[in-house]
C-alpha cells in the first residue's frame, strides 16, 4: 500500500521541498498524519515490500536533507539587515557622527570632540575649535574610550554586597536627604575628588545652604592643588596660575615635569613646542633648564639638565632666587648646593633667565614643597612674567583634607559619608588606615566607576556613568566653559556625581541634563538662551566665557618662605623614595586600562608593569642589578618591588611609581589572578606624600621579568636621529642631509639623476608606466623631531582608529607588541665616557656603564616610511602588498598568508604580525588557539570600541601603518562626490589628519599631498633639516624627519659644542663630519676633520 | 621467489597517475564553475519576510530607486528604508492589507523587519555606495532590472573581477547623473564609448584599481 511519508524540516531559505501533493496542499488529511507519531500503517509494515518501500522513502528523504547541505545550503549563512522603524534625524549609517564634549580630569577638562558610530563612541579627538586647542589630546584622553566598554565596570547597584536595584537606591538617596533636613547636615560629610565642574560646585553651594552643617572634603592621590595654594598665598588673594609657556623664550623647571606628569601636559606641551619650531637659519628657539630627580618627559626635552634629589630642589631655586631678586638673597644660605652642583650652573641659568625678562617662565612640580612653588612665584615676579608667560585667574579655595575627614571618622562624628569616585581604600596615604576609618561611619553610600578596594568597605556601591555617558559641564584650564555632553545612553544604568549630590542635597533638579543648563542659564544669561545652548553644545565651549586675567603683585609671602627647612640630602644609607605619578595608570585610576597598560613608558619602554628605579650609581653602590626584587624599608613600613636602573636619575633616590599592584581592578589589572606591577602605596604617609627620607633597602634574592619594548639604550653612532646644536644648524643648515653613507658630501661616487637624485639602475615603475602613478595626490608625511616630546598620545590614537589589540605581556616580552607606530627613545652619552663602551655588550650590561649618568635623550616616532622603492613589496610571495598610486604602501590583509617576508625585509622593522587572535582569543590563554574563547561579557563589549572603517585583523596576517588610508579614502570620496561635474577631485591640504597627527599635542606629524608645492608637509620638506632615516638605502621614504636642534647656553659649565649623538656619530663615522662642507669636485680625497 | 604481487598490479602506477590526473582536472574544474561567485551568489533570491515587490513600486508606479534608499548618496551604505517610510504611502494605500501587517506592526512598536541581505561583499571589502552613485554609476550596472523583479535576486556576482572589469573600463558604464536610476536606459555601444570617454575626463573619474580603493 502506498504511504505517505512523513514532512521533512523545511529549510528557513531558498526553495521549499515538499515530500508529497498532500503536504503541499496541507490537507486535513496530511495534517492528521503529520501529527502522529507514527505514520499510519507503521503497525501494519511486517509486509516485506511496504517496509522496503518506506525506508526507501525515508533514506531519500535523508539523502534530499544531505543534499540540501550541497545545493541550498552551501550559500553564505543568511544575513539579516534590520532597518529602524523611524530613522532617527541627522543619522545615516554609515557616517560618522562628531559631538562636541570634554574629559573633566581633576581641576581641568580636555576640550574634545567624539566620533559617534551608530550611536556609540568610537574616537578621541581633540576640538580644535576651542580657543585654547590645536585638536591635540593626551594618552589618557585617547584611552578613555576603551574604560567606556570595560566589561569590569561597576555595572549594578549594592547594598552591603548584594544586588539592590535603582528604584531602592534613589529611595535610599532621598532618605539620606530627609534625615539630614531635620538636623542641617549635621554629621553628613561628603569625601570627593577634585572637578572642574561648575555644576558640581553649584549643587555644593545649594547643598550647603540646605545643610549648612554638612562637611566636605577633597583627596587626590596626586593632587596638583599645590599650585593654587601657592600663587594664593604668594598674591594674598584667591587665585591659581595659568602657564603661557608658547610666551617664553628661556623655561626654567624646579622638577616640574610639565610636558608629561604635571596637569594640563597637552596644553604646556602645544606652547612649549610652538617655541621649539624653526625653519630656517636665524629663527630663534626657546631653551629650556631642568632641575629633576627623575628621568622624566620634560628632562628628555630639557637643553640644560641638572639632577637633585628631590628634596634637594629647594636649594637650586634658592640659589637662583638670591641671584635675581635681592629680597630672597638671605634664603640661599639656609639651604647648601647639594655636591656636585657647579655654582656657575646656577649663575648662568639665572643670567640667562634675567636676560629675557617678561619672557621666562618658572615653573615648580607638584611634588615639591609649597616653599618652591613660593620661590617660583617670587621668581616669576621679579622676572616681570606676571601677566606675560604666567596669567593669573580667580580660583575658588579647595574643601577639608582626607586627614581632616579621618579624625572626624576617628572621633565617630561621621553619620553618612558619601565618597564620590576615588578609590580611597587603595591611595590614602597609609598612616590613615582608611580601610578601617572608613567603616567608622555609620554609612558609607559611594558612587564609583569600578567595584573596587574601597568597595568592600561600603554600604551603598551606586555605579558611576563614565564621561562619555554623562551630562554636565567643565572648565578648561584658560577659563572656558565646556560642556560634557554624552554621546552614548549609560550602558549599566550609571549615575552621574551631580545626580548623586542633588538627590542627597533633596534639590528639584536632580536629572544632570538639566542641572548642567541651569549652570549654563546663571553663567550665559536667559536672553536666547535656547540658541546659545545649542551653540553651546555645538562648538563645545562658550564663546567669551574664559577667565580674566588677575592683577598680581610681584611680591611673594616672604613669611610662608622663611617657615622652609632644609632636608638632610639622602646618602647610601638614607636613600630617598619619590612617588611618580606613572605615565601610564595616573594614580592607579587606569590600572585596568588595557591600551594604557601594553602602552610603553616614554622614558623607560617599559609595558605591563613599574618597578623601582635607581641611578647606576647608587645601584653600585648598593649591590643592586636589573630584575631583582627588593625590600624597600622607610619608616618602619615596607614593601617589595624589582629594580630597574634608570639613566640620568638622581643618585640615592628610589623613584616609585604609584598605580600598580590594585588588588581589585578588572581581568587587565588582575590578569591571570596577580596584579599587575607593585604598590607603592605602603609606603606613603599623609606627612610625606611625595618623598620621604630615611629608606633602606634589601636584597630578597627573588627575580622579576620585564617586558621592555626597547632594550638597546644606545644609537651606536648611527645617525638614526640626526641632531645639531643651534649654532650649528645656522652654520651648516643642510647638516642633517650630510650625514651617513648616502652623506651630500660623500656622495660623489653615486651616479646621479639630472633632478640630484641618485641614479638607479632598475626603472621605478612609477617611471616606467606613468598610468601607475596618480596626477592628483601623492601622500607624504613629515615628522618633526624638535617639535615631538615623546609623549605618546600618537601611540594610543592609532590604537583606537585602527582596532589595533593589545598582547599581553608576555607577548610584549617576545617582541609581539601590535602598535603600529611606537617611539624610540635612546640615551646618548659623553663621548669620553663611551671610548671604551663596546657595542657588542649584552643589553643587560649597559646598567653598569658609566656614560647613562648624564644621558642626552632623543625620541623619535617610527611607522612606515611608505618607500616609494619598498623593500617589503618586491619580497611577498603572494602579493598582499603593494604600492598604490598615490605613494601608499598598501597592505591587503585577506591576501596575506603570513611569510613575514616582508617584516624581514623592512630595514625600520616597522611591520607587526598577528601571531594569535588576539581579539578573540584570551590573553591568558593564546596558545590553545580555537579551543579559547574570551568570557562573552567583554567581547560583546569590546566590540563596540572597534572603527567599522577599518578591518579587524585575524591570526596570520601582517600589518603596519597605513597612513591612516581609511581617512584617505573617506575624504577622497567626500571631495568626489562634492565636485561633481567641475572635476575638482584634489583634496585640499589640511583635510585629512592621520590619527597620530590629529592627537599630537605638539603639531610635530604633518601629512598631505606632495604634488602641492604649497601644501604644509611640502614646504617641511623643503626645509634644509629634512632627512630620511636609513636614507642610503634608496628606498625613497614618503615619511620624513626633521633633524632635531638643541638650544643650549655656551656660557653653561655642563655646555657641549655638540650633542652627544652627533658628537658619537662623528667619533664612530670618522670621514663623515656632517659640519665640514662638501669639497669640491676634484679636490684631494682625505678630509680631515676640520675646526667648526 | 613466488609472485607477491599480481600481475594485474603492473598497470595500477598508470593507472593511479591518470586517475589523479582526471580527478585533479574534475576538482579543479569543479571548484573552478561551481565555487566562485559567478556561479553561487548569481540567483539568490532569499525569500523575504514581507512580499514586497519592486516591479510594482519602482517599475509600475516609477518610484525613483532613491525615495526609500535614500542614504545611498551620501553613505558607503544603503539603506533599507524604514518601517516609516513605507507607511507614508501605505498609511492611506493597501491600509488594511495582510501583506502589510509585519510593517504596520513595525511602524507602530518600533520592531524591525528582518529583512535578508541579499547583495552582500566580505567584510574586508569597503565598498562605497555615494562615490559610485555620485559619479556617474547607474544602479542598474550592479543590481540589474530591480524594477521588473518581484522578488528581487542577485544578477551580479559581485567578485573582484567584476569591480575590477568596470575599473578598468568605466566609460563603457557610466551615464548622465541624471539617468542614474532609469534602469531601462539605454544607448548603443559606440556612443556610450563616447560619452563613456568625454565623462571620465571631464569628471576626472579615477577609478582606481589598486588594492588601496577597497581593501583597508
């Protein structure tokens, strides 16, 4: 009898298969056996040929199914497009949207404007409309975007550990708020980090009228408060300095690491290289004196460098002080030179300073003492640059201190205590015990980002919005006000700090939103106050709203000064230990930042950790090498940390940077269950904040690995970073050009083009077949290395626009790191110092030689020279890349099969292979391949931070700097389709800005099209200081460098006619001086080394 | 010795050498016709969720291809219009039609339709809708006679050598921008050369056909 077979699945795709007549007409019939379990006469199959019939039936129906698999099913998996219901207004897909916002960091705020991608941020950038920004950003601000998708965010409400959720802790908040109305705030104490939120202070002013009996209290771990207190009680009125270093010709820094650990750094790094800039014999630069214990970013920069110990600094500036302003004549007495310190040192720089008067800048750290910062003040007076290099603003004086907050929590005179960010549980100085002070309140409510140390010591845990989710405003350092506008709803529900103190304070206004336009109605007027918001929020800052400068006398408070003591200098047996504000995690906040923590240290290299660094001196002295762990002893407080030996550090100083070793971060932070570097913060007491005298140390006998980015401290002579002094560059403009084996002045015996190019033998193809060679654009770029500082914002920008994934350290320790550009840094020594240094020494001997004591540093920032002859190209096997036709070496990662031929071949070294997935597969376990996968939370999350214009790449594929080709493309097809039928196709120059060049704070990157004669990047090339790095190998780099000039006094004891490197180069190179001028042709070949 | 092996054993070498020689031929004949875009992505034509017919809207009723894609000028991306867009017509047109209840239910909560991507390049690929649209590239030349599909379906393969054909010969496709979405337009070869020739110098049409144009 016949059968009808049972329905087979149908497919969701493609074309239907039905079994039978029956199902397609789906009668009741069929319906009736499809519904049973059995097909009908399936009792009735002991009949041979039925039961032969139906598994025939059957095993087709298997063999349709596996077909199925070959015809319909071998497609691509179906992809589904969801369009919106209603397309949200000024949103295309597939365009990037910008919003205007700031990054509020302690007092300040970076003016920024955020790329928005389908409603998500995805890029930094600086606002380069602001009036006081050229668009340049931080490493910070760069990475801020990365702790927006962090998957270890505090992403629920607590209540004693456990969840609770937003409705009960809005209740609890308002609760907070009726209990203290009966008593005026008594016993409310709120503990909070420094803002430079005018909302936030209006909430406080209203909160303080409503409880007038409330406490308040602010802690920094580094707190750069110092500077207001100073120039308060230096002026006698409230006030706080605003630094104008673009205005001065001669900066003297008392351990002010202003180019990099100071606040502020984009901004004095922007007016410090402004002076740097030179293009032509006879232009001037400005010169800057360092005093410094520690190797930092400004002393990189510094044409002066003296190392002190930090207690010591104190005495340099009184020194120079009695020399210029007779009524600190007195003060220099108290305070002896430290050994070592050349009188005419100090002499000299104070001439020097006294020569520009109105035109000099004093600047003092925040780590020094307030009498330095009243020195500096003093000196700034004196040298008339009140009111020229150093403007004065109205400052608002700070709230109570964490020790003040401490006792009150001692004395059990604390209800509620609300903490507002911080973390601290993790950086209060130790002698407060905060962990246990803290309990001492009868609630704790906190607002914070992350579930951190302090979280175990709260009540309420309430999960802060990150900036980029919160609406509130700030002012930057110049006055201006500027919006913090969110680009993204909070992703966890988080709260913002206003919202907080308006629920406490019981205010009617307690959404952020419109807190932050009641602040902007009281600060821009009621007057069409729509249109300006909006403007408001479309410019990002408020026109007009920067501070007035204050009148400031020349005195300074002469009674603080004389309250200074001198401090013992530290001796082998008293060492001194300076806590740094670390380049990376700030003061622990960024622990967890994966970007910031693979980023390596501009001075050291170092990624993934710190360590304790000492001077080769005292490292000798006291038996100490690179890699060991040791046990750090001051005031009978201890804790254990490795050693790294660190050129041009102060001797008997321990530098300690504060931020690593949390114990409750994140999976970056804690990666592989540890902690990521040691905590400093054992050791620092609420009296010695930032040094502290009296350390001992011990060998422990353990070992410690780093992963350095760059281990090879010294240029050996080569002429890598080419460098002159200025006296030099007005002599000998074009030495940077005659230097190396492709030298102008050796050259001779190169056959050469009738252009002075040189001759080569094979035709280029852009010669060969002119249709290869684009007519419209040819991309260059310029690197200026007297403008760049070695800050490494570039670093993390490229990270960010180019999906670029973090290693691991590990991975970082095999040479793996993924960053497509990075910054070398070298040390280079006296030359009588290195005679003897033999370059083929191991890199872990070079701790031990002498010439690191006193190092020059240069930095320079390496990515792909985009050789129009590229070494890389002519080697791939399978053609993955190439040389497009505006000059881009071009990378085509699909094609890629992993060779790394090319990397081979690439003299630079600039190509970064994918050995591992490293965005899918887990850092802590790459090496089982496939068979990991990362914990679903962050993947999800970090997909969100990635660019859609750029590939993602996979295992197996190399990569490099692409002149940022996305934003080539992008704005080529702007201008295309902008142009239409006039055919004006050529971008104009200043439109596309690769991600390195629009977040350098210093303007040192430059790129653009160099078949415009008069576009930016041409006319640097033009300039006599461009030069190709490893030019003699013909490879014609489209990146090029500007040699870096010096500036240093010739009436300073420590001054050298030559910098270091070239003076190395010229000993190593002995018949290529660059400053002895080509002979002429035909004259006798042996050149001495001539007098210049 | 006995005979280890049979005699028949002498011609298994020829044998298996002209064996592989058929079946590598096969393969790669094979792998050559059946597994390129050419010959897998040409015809798809997924079923869709609602029924929507271009015939009738673009070709019956001439809608102009950007009145719902109407991203396709200024993006990389065209869109697939919204819910909203749809009811401007269909508010009023076919109001209570069945057909339509997935976008009315849409239009109203919000929930999108899930639509099936049927043109689709990998993910490696940048393809940018507005420089094409803007230039002179009509719709027609990737998607074909959408206006006479009721279902529409891949006639294109869509794989580098078809970019790349048009790359290198752009004036054998390009057209008056005003004719852009006049999918029937049509000029004989020898003035489309022409005119083909007098666009590309007057626009200054650089279609590039380096790996740099697609491939970031």
């Amino acid at each position: 009898m016949k059968t009808i077979p049972p329905p087979c699945p149908e497919p969701d795709n493609g074309v239907k298969y039905f079994r039978s007549l029956e199902q397609l007409s789906d009668t009741p019939e069929f319906q009736d056996w499809a519904s049973r379990e059995f097909p009908a006469g399936a009792s009735e199959l002991k009949d041979e040929t039925t039961r032969r019939h139906f598994v025939k039936i059957m095993s087709a129906s298997f063999a349709l199914a596996g077909l199925g698999i070959l015809g319909a099913g071998c497609r691509r998996p179906e992809e589904k497009i969801y369009p919106f219901a209603r397309q949200p207004e000024g949103y295309v897909h597939g365009v990037p949207q910008y919003f205007a916002t700031s990054m509020p960091v302690r007092g300040l705020a970076v003016p920024l404007l955020v790329k928005s991608d389908d409603g998500r941020p995805t890029k930094i950038e600086g606002n380069a409309t602001h009036p006081d920004s050229n668009g340049g950003t931080d490493t910070f601000a760069q990475a801020s975007v990365l702790s927006l998708y962090d998957a270890d965010r505090a992403q629920r409400f607590t209540q004693k550990g456990t969840n609770a959720n937003r409705e009960a802790a809005f209740d609890f908040l308002s609760g907070v708020a009726k209990q203290f109305s009966a008593n005026q705030g008594d016993g409310l104490c709120f503990l909070m980090e420094r803002s430079p939120s005018p909302s936030r202070a209006r909430v406080q002013g209203l909160i303080k009228q409503k409880f007038p009996k409330a406490r308040w209290f602010i802690y920094e771990p580094v707190d750069f408060d110092v500077q207001r207190e100073a120039a308060t009680l230096a002026a006698g009125k409230p006030v706080a300095p605003y630094f104008k270093p673009d205005a001065a010709k001669v900066i003297l820094s008392l351990d002010c690491d202003f180019i990099g650990g100071e606040e502020d750094s984009h901004r004095m790094i922007r007016g410090f290289a402004k002076g740097r800039k030179i293009s032509k014999p006879g232009d001037t630069m400005n010169r800057l004196y360092v005093v410094e214990t520690l190797m930092s970013q400004t002393g990189m920069n510094a044409d002066h460098r003296l190392r002190v110990a930090t207690s010591q600094v104190i005495a340099i500036a009184a020194a120079i002080a009695a020399k210029i302003s007779p009524l600190l004549a007195g003060l220099a007495a108290k305070f002896p030179l430290p050994a070592g310190v050349k009188p005419e040192w100090i002499a000299e720089c104070a001439k020097d300073l006294q020569a520009n008067p109105g035109a000099s800048l004093v600047l003092a750290g925040y780590r020094q003492p307030l009498a330095v910062h009243l020195l500096a003040n003093a000196l700034n007076g004196a040298l008339q640059n009140n009111g020229k290099t150093v403007e004065f603003q109205e400052a608002a004086s700070s709230e109570g201190s964490l020790a003040q907050l401490a006792e009150l929590l001692n004395g059990g005179q604390v209800d509620t205590l609300v903490v507002l960010g911080g973390n601290p549980v993790y950086n209060a100085p130790v002698d407060l015990d905060w962990a246990k002070s803290q309990r001492k309140a009868k609630t704790v409510v906190r607002l914070a980002y992350y579930e951190d140390e302090t979280f175990a010591a709260c009540d309420w845990h309430l999960p802060a919005a990150h900036y980029l989710e919160s609406w509130g405003d700030a002012r930057t350092s110049d006055g201006t006000l500027v919006p913090v506008q969110p680009l993204i709803e909070p992703l966890f529900g988080g709260l913002t700090e206003i919202e907080v103190l308006a629920r406490i304070g019981g205010l009617d206004a307690t959404k952020p939103h419109d807190i932050a336009r009641e602040t902007f109605k009281a600060i821009a007027g009621t007057d069409l106050f729509e249109e300006k918001w909006k403007k408001f929020l479309h410019d990002g800052f408020l026109a007009g709203s920067a501070a007035k400068p204050v009148e400031v006398g020349a005195g300074t408070n002469l009674a603080a000064l004389a309250a200074a003591t001198a401090v013992e200098a530290p001796s082998k047996d008293k060492l001194e230990v300076v806590f740094t504000r670390d380049y990376s995690v700030d003061d622990g906040r960024y622990h967890n930042n994966g970007w910031l923590q693979e980023l390596p240290d501009p001075i050291t290299k170092m990624t993934w950790d710190n360590a304790v660094l000492v001077s080769r001196k005292t490292a000798g002295e006291l038996g100490l090498k690179n890699n060991q762990t040791i046990k750090i002893n001051v005031g009978g407080r201890s804790i254990e940390a490795p050693v790294w030996v660190q050129p041009g550090l102060a001797d008997y100083t321990l530098a300690l940077p504060l931020g690593y070793g949390r114990e409750r971060s994140g999976r970056i932070g804690n990666f592989k269950g540890g902690s990521v570097g040691f905590n400093a913060y054992p050791l620092r007491t609420s009296t010695a904040m930032h040094f502290a005298s009296g350390a001992k140390v011990s060998v422990t006998g353990a070992t410690h690995q780093f992963s350095c980015t760059q281990d090879h401290w010294s240029m050996e002579g080569r002429p890598i970073i080419r460098e002159a002094n200025l006296a030099q560059f007005n002599a000998h403009p074009k030495f940077a050009k005659n230097m190396d084996m492709d030298a102008t002045a050796n050259d001779a015996f190169i056959p050469k083009n009738p252009d002075g190019t040189p001759h080569n033998i094979y035709k280029h193809p852009y010669e060969s077949n002119p249709a290869l060679k684009s007519q419209t654009h040819q991309w260059g770029m310029s690197v200026d290395l007297n403008s760049c500082v070695g800050c490494s914002a570039c670093m993390v920008a490229c990270q960010s626009e180019n999906n670029i994934p973090i290693v691991g350290k590990e991975q970082v320790g095999k040479g793996r790191e993924m960053h497509w550009i990075r910054i070398d840094r070298y040390y280079t020594g006296l030359a009588e110092l290195e005679k003897d240094k033999n370059p083929l020494v191991a890199d872990d001997q070079q701790q031990f030689e002498k010439w690191i004591d006193d190092p020059q540093v240069v930095t320079q920032p390496m990515m792909c020279q985009h050789c129009e002859s590229a070494p890389c190209e002519s080697v791939c096997p399978v053609n993955a890349t190439v040389h497009d036709e505006e000059g881009l070496n071009v990378m085509a990662y699909n094609r890629c099969v992993g060779t790394r031929y090319c990397s081979n071949n690439c003299a630079w070294k600039v190509r970064r292979f994918n050995f591992f997935d490293y965005n899918k597969r887990p850092l802590e376990n790459l090496y089982a391949g496939p068979m990991a996968t990362r914990k679903n939370d962050e993947w999800e999350l970090l997909k969100l931070v990635k660019n859609p214009d750029v590939t993602v790449r996979m295992r197996g594929v190399m990569e490099k700097c692409s002149f940022c080709l996305q934003r080539i493309e992008q704005a080529k097809i702007s201008q295309k389709v902008k142009a239409g039928a006039s055919g004006d196709v050529e971008v104009p120059d200043g439109t596309i800005k690769t991600a390195c060049q629009q977040a350098c704070p210093a303007e040192a990157i430059v790129f653009g099209n160099i078949l415009d004669k008069k576009s930016r990047v041409s006319q640097l090339k033009e300039q006599s200081r461009d030069y190709a790095v490893l030019g003699f190998l013909d490879t014609r780099p489209r990146l090029t460098y500007l040699a870096r000039v010096r500036n240093p006094n010739p009436a300073m004891p420590d001054y050298r006619e030559l910098p270091n490197s070239l003076d190395e180069y010229i000993n190593k190179a002995k018949n290529m001086d660059p400053l002895v001028e080509p002979p002429k042709p035909g004259a006798a070949n042996g050149k001495k080394k001539g007098a210049h | 010795m006995s005979d280890i092996f049979p005699k028949w054993t002498n011609w298994l070498p020829l044998k298996i050498a002209i064996g592989a020689v058929l079946v590598g031929t096969a393969a790669t004949a094979g792998s050559w016709y059946y597994l390129t875009p050419k010959y897998s992505n040409v015809g798809y034509q997924p079923v869709q969720p609602v029924a929507f017919s271009h015939a009738i809207h673009a070709g019956q009723l001439g809608m102009d291809c950007r009145y719902c894609h109407s991203a396709v000028e200024k993006s990389w991306y065209s869109n697939i219009p919204t819910a909203s867009t749809c009811m401007n017509c269909h508010n009023q047109v076919l109001k209570d039609d069945p057909k339509l209840a997935l976008v009315r239910e849409s239009a109203a909560t919000g929930k999108p339709i899930p639509w099936v991507q049927i043109h689709k390049v990998p993910d490696y690929v940048y393809f940018n809708h507005s420089v094409h649209v803007n230039r002179g590239v009509s719709c027609v030349e990737c998607h074909g006679r959408i206006d006479k599909m009721d279902e529409v379906r891949q006639v294109q393969p869509l794989s580098m050598t078809f970019c790349l054909d048009c790359h290198r010969h752009p004036e054998n496709h390009l057209r008056p921008p005003d004719k852009i979405t006049d999918l029937g337009w049509q000029v004989d070869p020898k003035t489309q050369k022409q005119n083909g020739e007098k666009f590309k110098h007057d626009w200054k049409v650089q279609s590039s056909q380096n790996c740099s144009a697609c491939h970031r």
